[in-house]
C-alpha cells in the first residue's frame, strides 16, 4: 500500500505520476476487497470503476468541478480517495459513513444517490448553475451506468441537456449489468456500438452530444488522455467506456449477480463464506417467488413484472419456468406500473412487483393509471419498512402513507408466510380495484408454509389473543415479535393482541369492540407514523367518537439512516423492548 497509504484526498492523489497510477489502483483494489470480505457491502460495482475514479480526480479539480456517480453503488473508490479512507471500515453501519455518496458527509459528494437514473438531471442544474452565475470554467461529471441510462428520467435529462451549452460530460460506464443483467433494445444498441456493426448514426450524436469511444475504461492513460482532451471540447460531451464490474477479483467477474452485494467472503480466494445450515424460514421474496409460479400454472392469465429486480424479488422463478408471462422491464417503475395498468385492461393478472422505496418513483401512475380507473394491478411491495444497511434511500417506510390517501386502494400487510400466499391468492381470484401488499426484507417465520391456498376476506382483522385491558394491534411481520413478547410478560392474559392485516379497508367492526372494550390502545408498525396504520385507527376512533387514548408505535417524521435492522428498530422504539417498557408501565 505504497501509494494508497499517502493519499486522503484528490490533491495528494495529483502528486503521483502517471506511471503510478496502475499501481494505486491495484491497492485499492486491495484495499476494498480486504475490508468488504468481512464488513459486507457492494463490491463489483466499485471494482469496475477503481480506474475511471481514479482517473476522474486526477484530471478534474474535484471539489470544484462536479461530480456525480449514479445509484451510487460504485463510490467506494471516490470515498476512499475523498478523505474517508480511514472511515471505510465503518461503512453501511449504524454511526459510520453511508454506502451511498451523501452531500452532508463530503463535499465530495455533490448529490446524494441511492435511487437511479437521476445523475444527469442534477448535473444539468448544476451546470445551468454555474453557466447563470458567470461561471464558466467549473466541469460538471456524470458517471451513469449502461441499466440506468435506460430510464425514462436519464432520457429526460439527455433530451434537455443536449439543446444546452452546459459545460456537462456524461460517462455512460457500459458493463451490460446493473444488479442483473441489463434488458432491452437500447442494451443491444450498445453491444452492437462495441461490436462495431451499430447503424451508422449514433443515438448519442442524434442528441447533439460530442460523442466519444467506445474506450477501455481500464485503460489507465487512455483514459486520463481522453478526459485531458474532453476538458476542451465546449458543450455537453458523452464518452463511452467499457468495463468489467467486478474487475481483479475472479469470482466477482464470474458471477456478477452474487457478488454486487455478496456478503461475507474469503479476501484471499474471494470464495462465498457458507452460512449455517440449519434450515430456516424463507425470505418472502422467495414465497413470493415461489407462490406465484404455482398460481401461474393454475390460471393463464397471471403475468408477472419487475422493474430491473427479477433474482431481488425472485421473480427470476417465473422468468425461469414461465418466461413468456415474466418480464423484466429495466429501470423503469413508470413503464411498469402503467404496463401492468393496460394488460389490467385486456383481462390478465399482472403481479407487479418493486421495492416499496422505488414505487415512489411511479406514484402518479398508481394514481392515474391505476387506482382512478379502478384496473386490479396486484402490487407486491417488497422490502417494506426498515431495510438495514442500504438506509435512507432503500427504507420502506413511507408506503403505507403516501397509498392509504388513494381512492379505490386495498392495502395488506401479512404477518407471516401463509398469509402473503393467501392474500395472492385471494388477489388472483379477481378485485374491483387494486391492492398493494407489502412484505419486509428477510425471513418469515415458518418452517411449514407451503399449505394449501384460502381465500382471505377482504378488510379483516384477525384477532390473536384475547385480553381484558389493553391491546395491541399490530400490522405485518412486526406482530411476530409482539406474539413472543406477549408470551414472556402476559400471564394474566390482560393484554389483547390483533393483527389487523389490512390497513384499507379497515375492519370497523372489530375496531369498534376493541375501542369499546379495552381502556389501553396501542399500534405497532415498521412505517410512518404519519399517515400509517396506527393514524387510521386514530382517525377511525375519532369518526365514532371514541375518546380512548391511542399510543402509537412507528417512524417519527424524519430520515432514517443505515444500521442493522435491530439497531434500527431500537432507534425508531418499535422494538420489542420499547414495547415492553411502554406495556409495563400501564399495566
């Protein structure tokens, strides 16, 4: 570690030469593999770009010029050349640096990222910025990824800016892989660019960019060669690199899908470190997976779609077994949502599945689209509530509230396994209007789920244990950890305990007895708190005049970082120690 052990920022990085350069990036390299082997996190991504970093501060003034690196998955490099090298180990853990580049961490990090596609629009302002302040000599960079320059947003951005003068350079970082394997004709495009054999317009030049490449983006001096030469070259400019994600780590380039976010693994032969055996509960996204193939096969209509996630949501069992009723649509939750809305139209069953963070970036197509002409899309929303180490950007939390003000919406949250493959099914049978189901990220709780299909009725609660005094209503996964401590602290059977399933509709006649019946009210959720389930009881409580105090467990209204999922639950008080603590002192 030579070099790497001099460099903290951009300006110790431009005192190497050149034929340095090689060298530091074999230690960093290095250096992430050692770390991340034990640490986890996202590893090919940032293994593809150590040379195109390198090279971006060497050549540009970093902090001065602008520079964005999409999603972010891909900045390691930029943060340990950034001035957190001796933070890197602290990485995605609660009170350390975040995984994602985060304008209130760096100065470095000129935009926060998390979510796709949204580099080249926030570059454009910041140009347009600087080009309205007199400004004219700041660069501004964008590194976006060959499945995220795919989005509409990303086309947006190229549309506006190529009809500007802006001072813009987008690298489109082409390694034909975002989490999966990119899809669609722009991909073929752009395999046919690096064959050679493209028509003979460039898509990119027709947007009136200053085209260059397609180049090796592991080409040390050609890339530094070029980025000299493109810091002259006036208006916005796109070049073109090839890279490998996963670059100086075998099984990373191999197996691209595993080793994006691989967890635990030997830094010296980079092989996966098995986790116990012994048999446990499923993930839900793989009931899911597995739930839906088994309705497909029973009801032709049945398509499923994801945006850009088929192995994260398991789809991928379907797109195995039943490919021509799977689709992968790319970064595109807008496309997916309203394509779900017109096969609605024409009699089939789609089952639309995205991450509950990336449905916010379709929300008016659930609105228009959907939910106004009642068309019964099934959403599976998964990663729903706290997610751990991704943070702020990946936290489920806001769905429930930004869907329960939508006309025409059921919402449904199972507490366990059984209960997502019954709602699915119950789902396929045929609704008026659409449903969203939302389910966490992890494992359910039973060995035995695969039991036979029942139907749910609609707007049900399920009433889990008796009491006399208080209760405890409880929405999805969380209520699990409700049961076990109820059994530890409730020997007098005093406290109630129900699952109330569906958020909306609510079922009234259940709350009525509960409001009636027992003098102590408490909600316990993973989302906000605003808007979520514990405020629909609220408001259902005070539409029949009930005056019983209501104590609501779930997210305040702020931000959530990164942590493990217990640290965060205990940060938020809906774990269940804060539960206890609360039952104990009314009991």
């Amino acid at each position: 570690m030579k070099h790497l052990e001099k460099i903290n920022f951009p300006a110790d990085l431009r005192q190497l030469k050149t034929l340095d350069l090689p060298q530091l990036a074999k230690e960093i390299r290095a250096f992430i593999i050692d770390i991340v082997a034990t640490k986890e996190g996202h590893l090919g991504a940032s293994l593809g770009v150590v040379e195109l970093t390198i090279a971006l501060h060497y050549v540009y003034n970093t902090p001065l010029d602008k520079l964005i690196w999409d999603v972010g998955h891909q900045a390691y490099v930029h943060k340990i050349l950034t001035g957190r090298k001796n933070l890197f180990e602290t990485n995605r853990q609660m009170g350390g640096i975040s995984g994602f580049p985060n304008r209130s961490e760096s100065e470095y990090d000129d935009f926060g990222t998390g979510h796709s596609s949204t580099s080249i629009s926030a570059i454009l302002g910041m140009a347009l910025a600087s080009k309205i302040k007199g400004d004219t000599k700041r660069h501004h960079i964008a590194v976006i990824g060959d499945a995220s320059i795919a989005s509409g947003m990303a086309f947006e951005g190229l549309n506006h800016a190529g009809v500007t003068d802006t001072n813009v350079l987008i690298i489109l970082n082409d390694n034909a892989i975002g989490i999966d394997p990119s899809v669609g004709a722009l991909k073929k495009y752009l395999t046919n660019v690096k064959k050679g054999t493209a028509k003979e317009e460039n898509i990119f030049e027709c947007l009136n960019f200053d085209y260059s490449g397609p180049v090796d983006g592991h080409d040390l001096p050609v890339l530094i060669a070029e980025l000299q030469r493109l810091k002259a070259v006036k208006g916005p400019k796109l070049l073109h690199i090839i890279t490998t994600k996963g670059k100086g780590l075998l099984q990373a380039e191999t197996d691209q899908v595993t080793y994006h976010a691989p967890g635990k693994f030997d830094k010296l032969t980079g092989d996966l470190i098995p986790k116990p055996t012994q048999e446990g509960p499923p993930k839900y996204q793989d009931v899911f997976g597995h739930s839906i193939v088994e309705l497909a096969l029973n009801n032709k209509h049945i398509i499923g779609i994801t945006p850009a996630m088929p192995t994260g949501s398991s789809l991928k069992y379907m797109m195995e077994q039943i490919p021509e009723r799977a689709f992968d649509v790319g970064i595109a939750e807008q496309h997916a949502v309203t394509m779900a809305a017109g096969m609605a139209t024409e009699g089939l069953v789609p089952f639309c599945n995205i991450y509950s963070t990336f449905l916010q970036r379709a929300y008016d197509q659930v609105i228009h689209d959907v939910a106004l002409q009642k068309l019964p899309v099934i959403f599976c929303l998964d990663r729903a509530g706290l997610v751990g180490q991704d943070g702020a950007t990946h936290h489920g939390v806001f769905d429930i509230a930004y869907l329960r003000c939508i006309p025409n919406m059921i919402i449904f949250a199972p507490m366990n396994e059984v209960e997502l493959r019954n709602i699915m099914f119950t789902a396929q049978l045929g609704l008026e209007g659409p449903i969203a189901i939302r389910y966490p990220r992890g494992r359910g709780v039973l060995k035995n789920w695969r039991l036979p299909f029942e139907k749910i009725t609609i707007g049900t609660a399920v009433e889990l244990q008796k009491g006399t005094t208080i209760a405890v209503l409880s929405l999805g996964h969380i209520g699990n950890n409700v049961s076990e401590l109820l059994k530890e602290i409730d020997s007098s059977k005093k406290i109630g305990h129900y699952n109330i399933g569906f958020v909306k509709p609510l079922d009234d006649v259940m709350l009525k007895m509960i409001l009636e019946k027992y003098e102590h009210i408490i909600t316990i959720e993973d989302g906000s708190k605003i808007g979520g389930m514990g405020s629909a009881v609220l408001e259902f409580a005070n539409r029949i005049g009930s005056h019983k105090k209501i104590k609501i467990f779930g997210i305040d209204d702020s931000f959530i970082e990164h942590g493990t999922l217990e640290e965060l639950q205990a940060l938020c008080n809906v774990d269940v120690l804060s539960l206890k603590k609360y039952i104990n002192e009314i009991y």
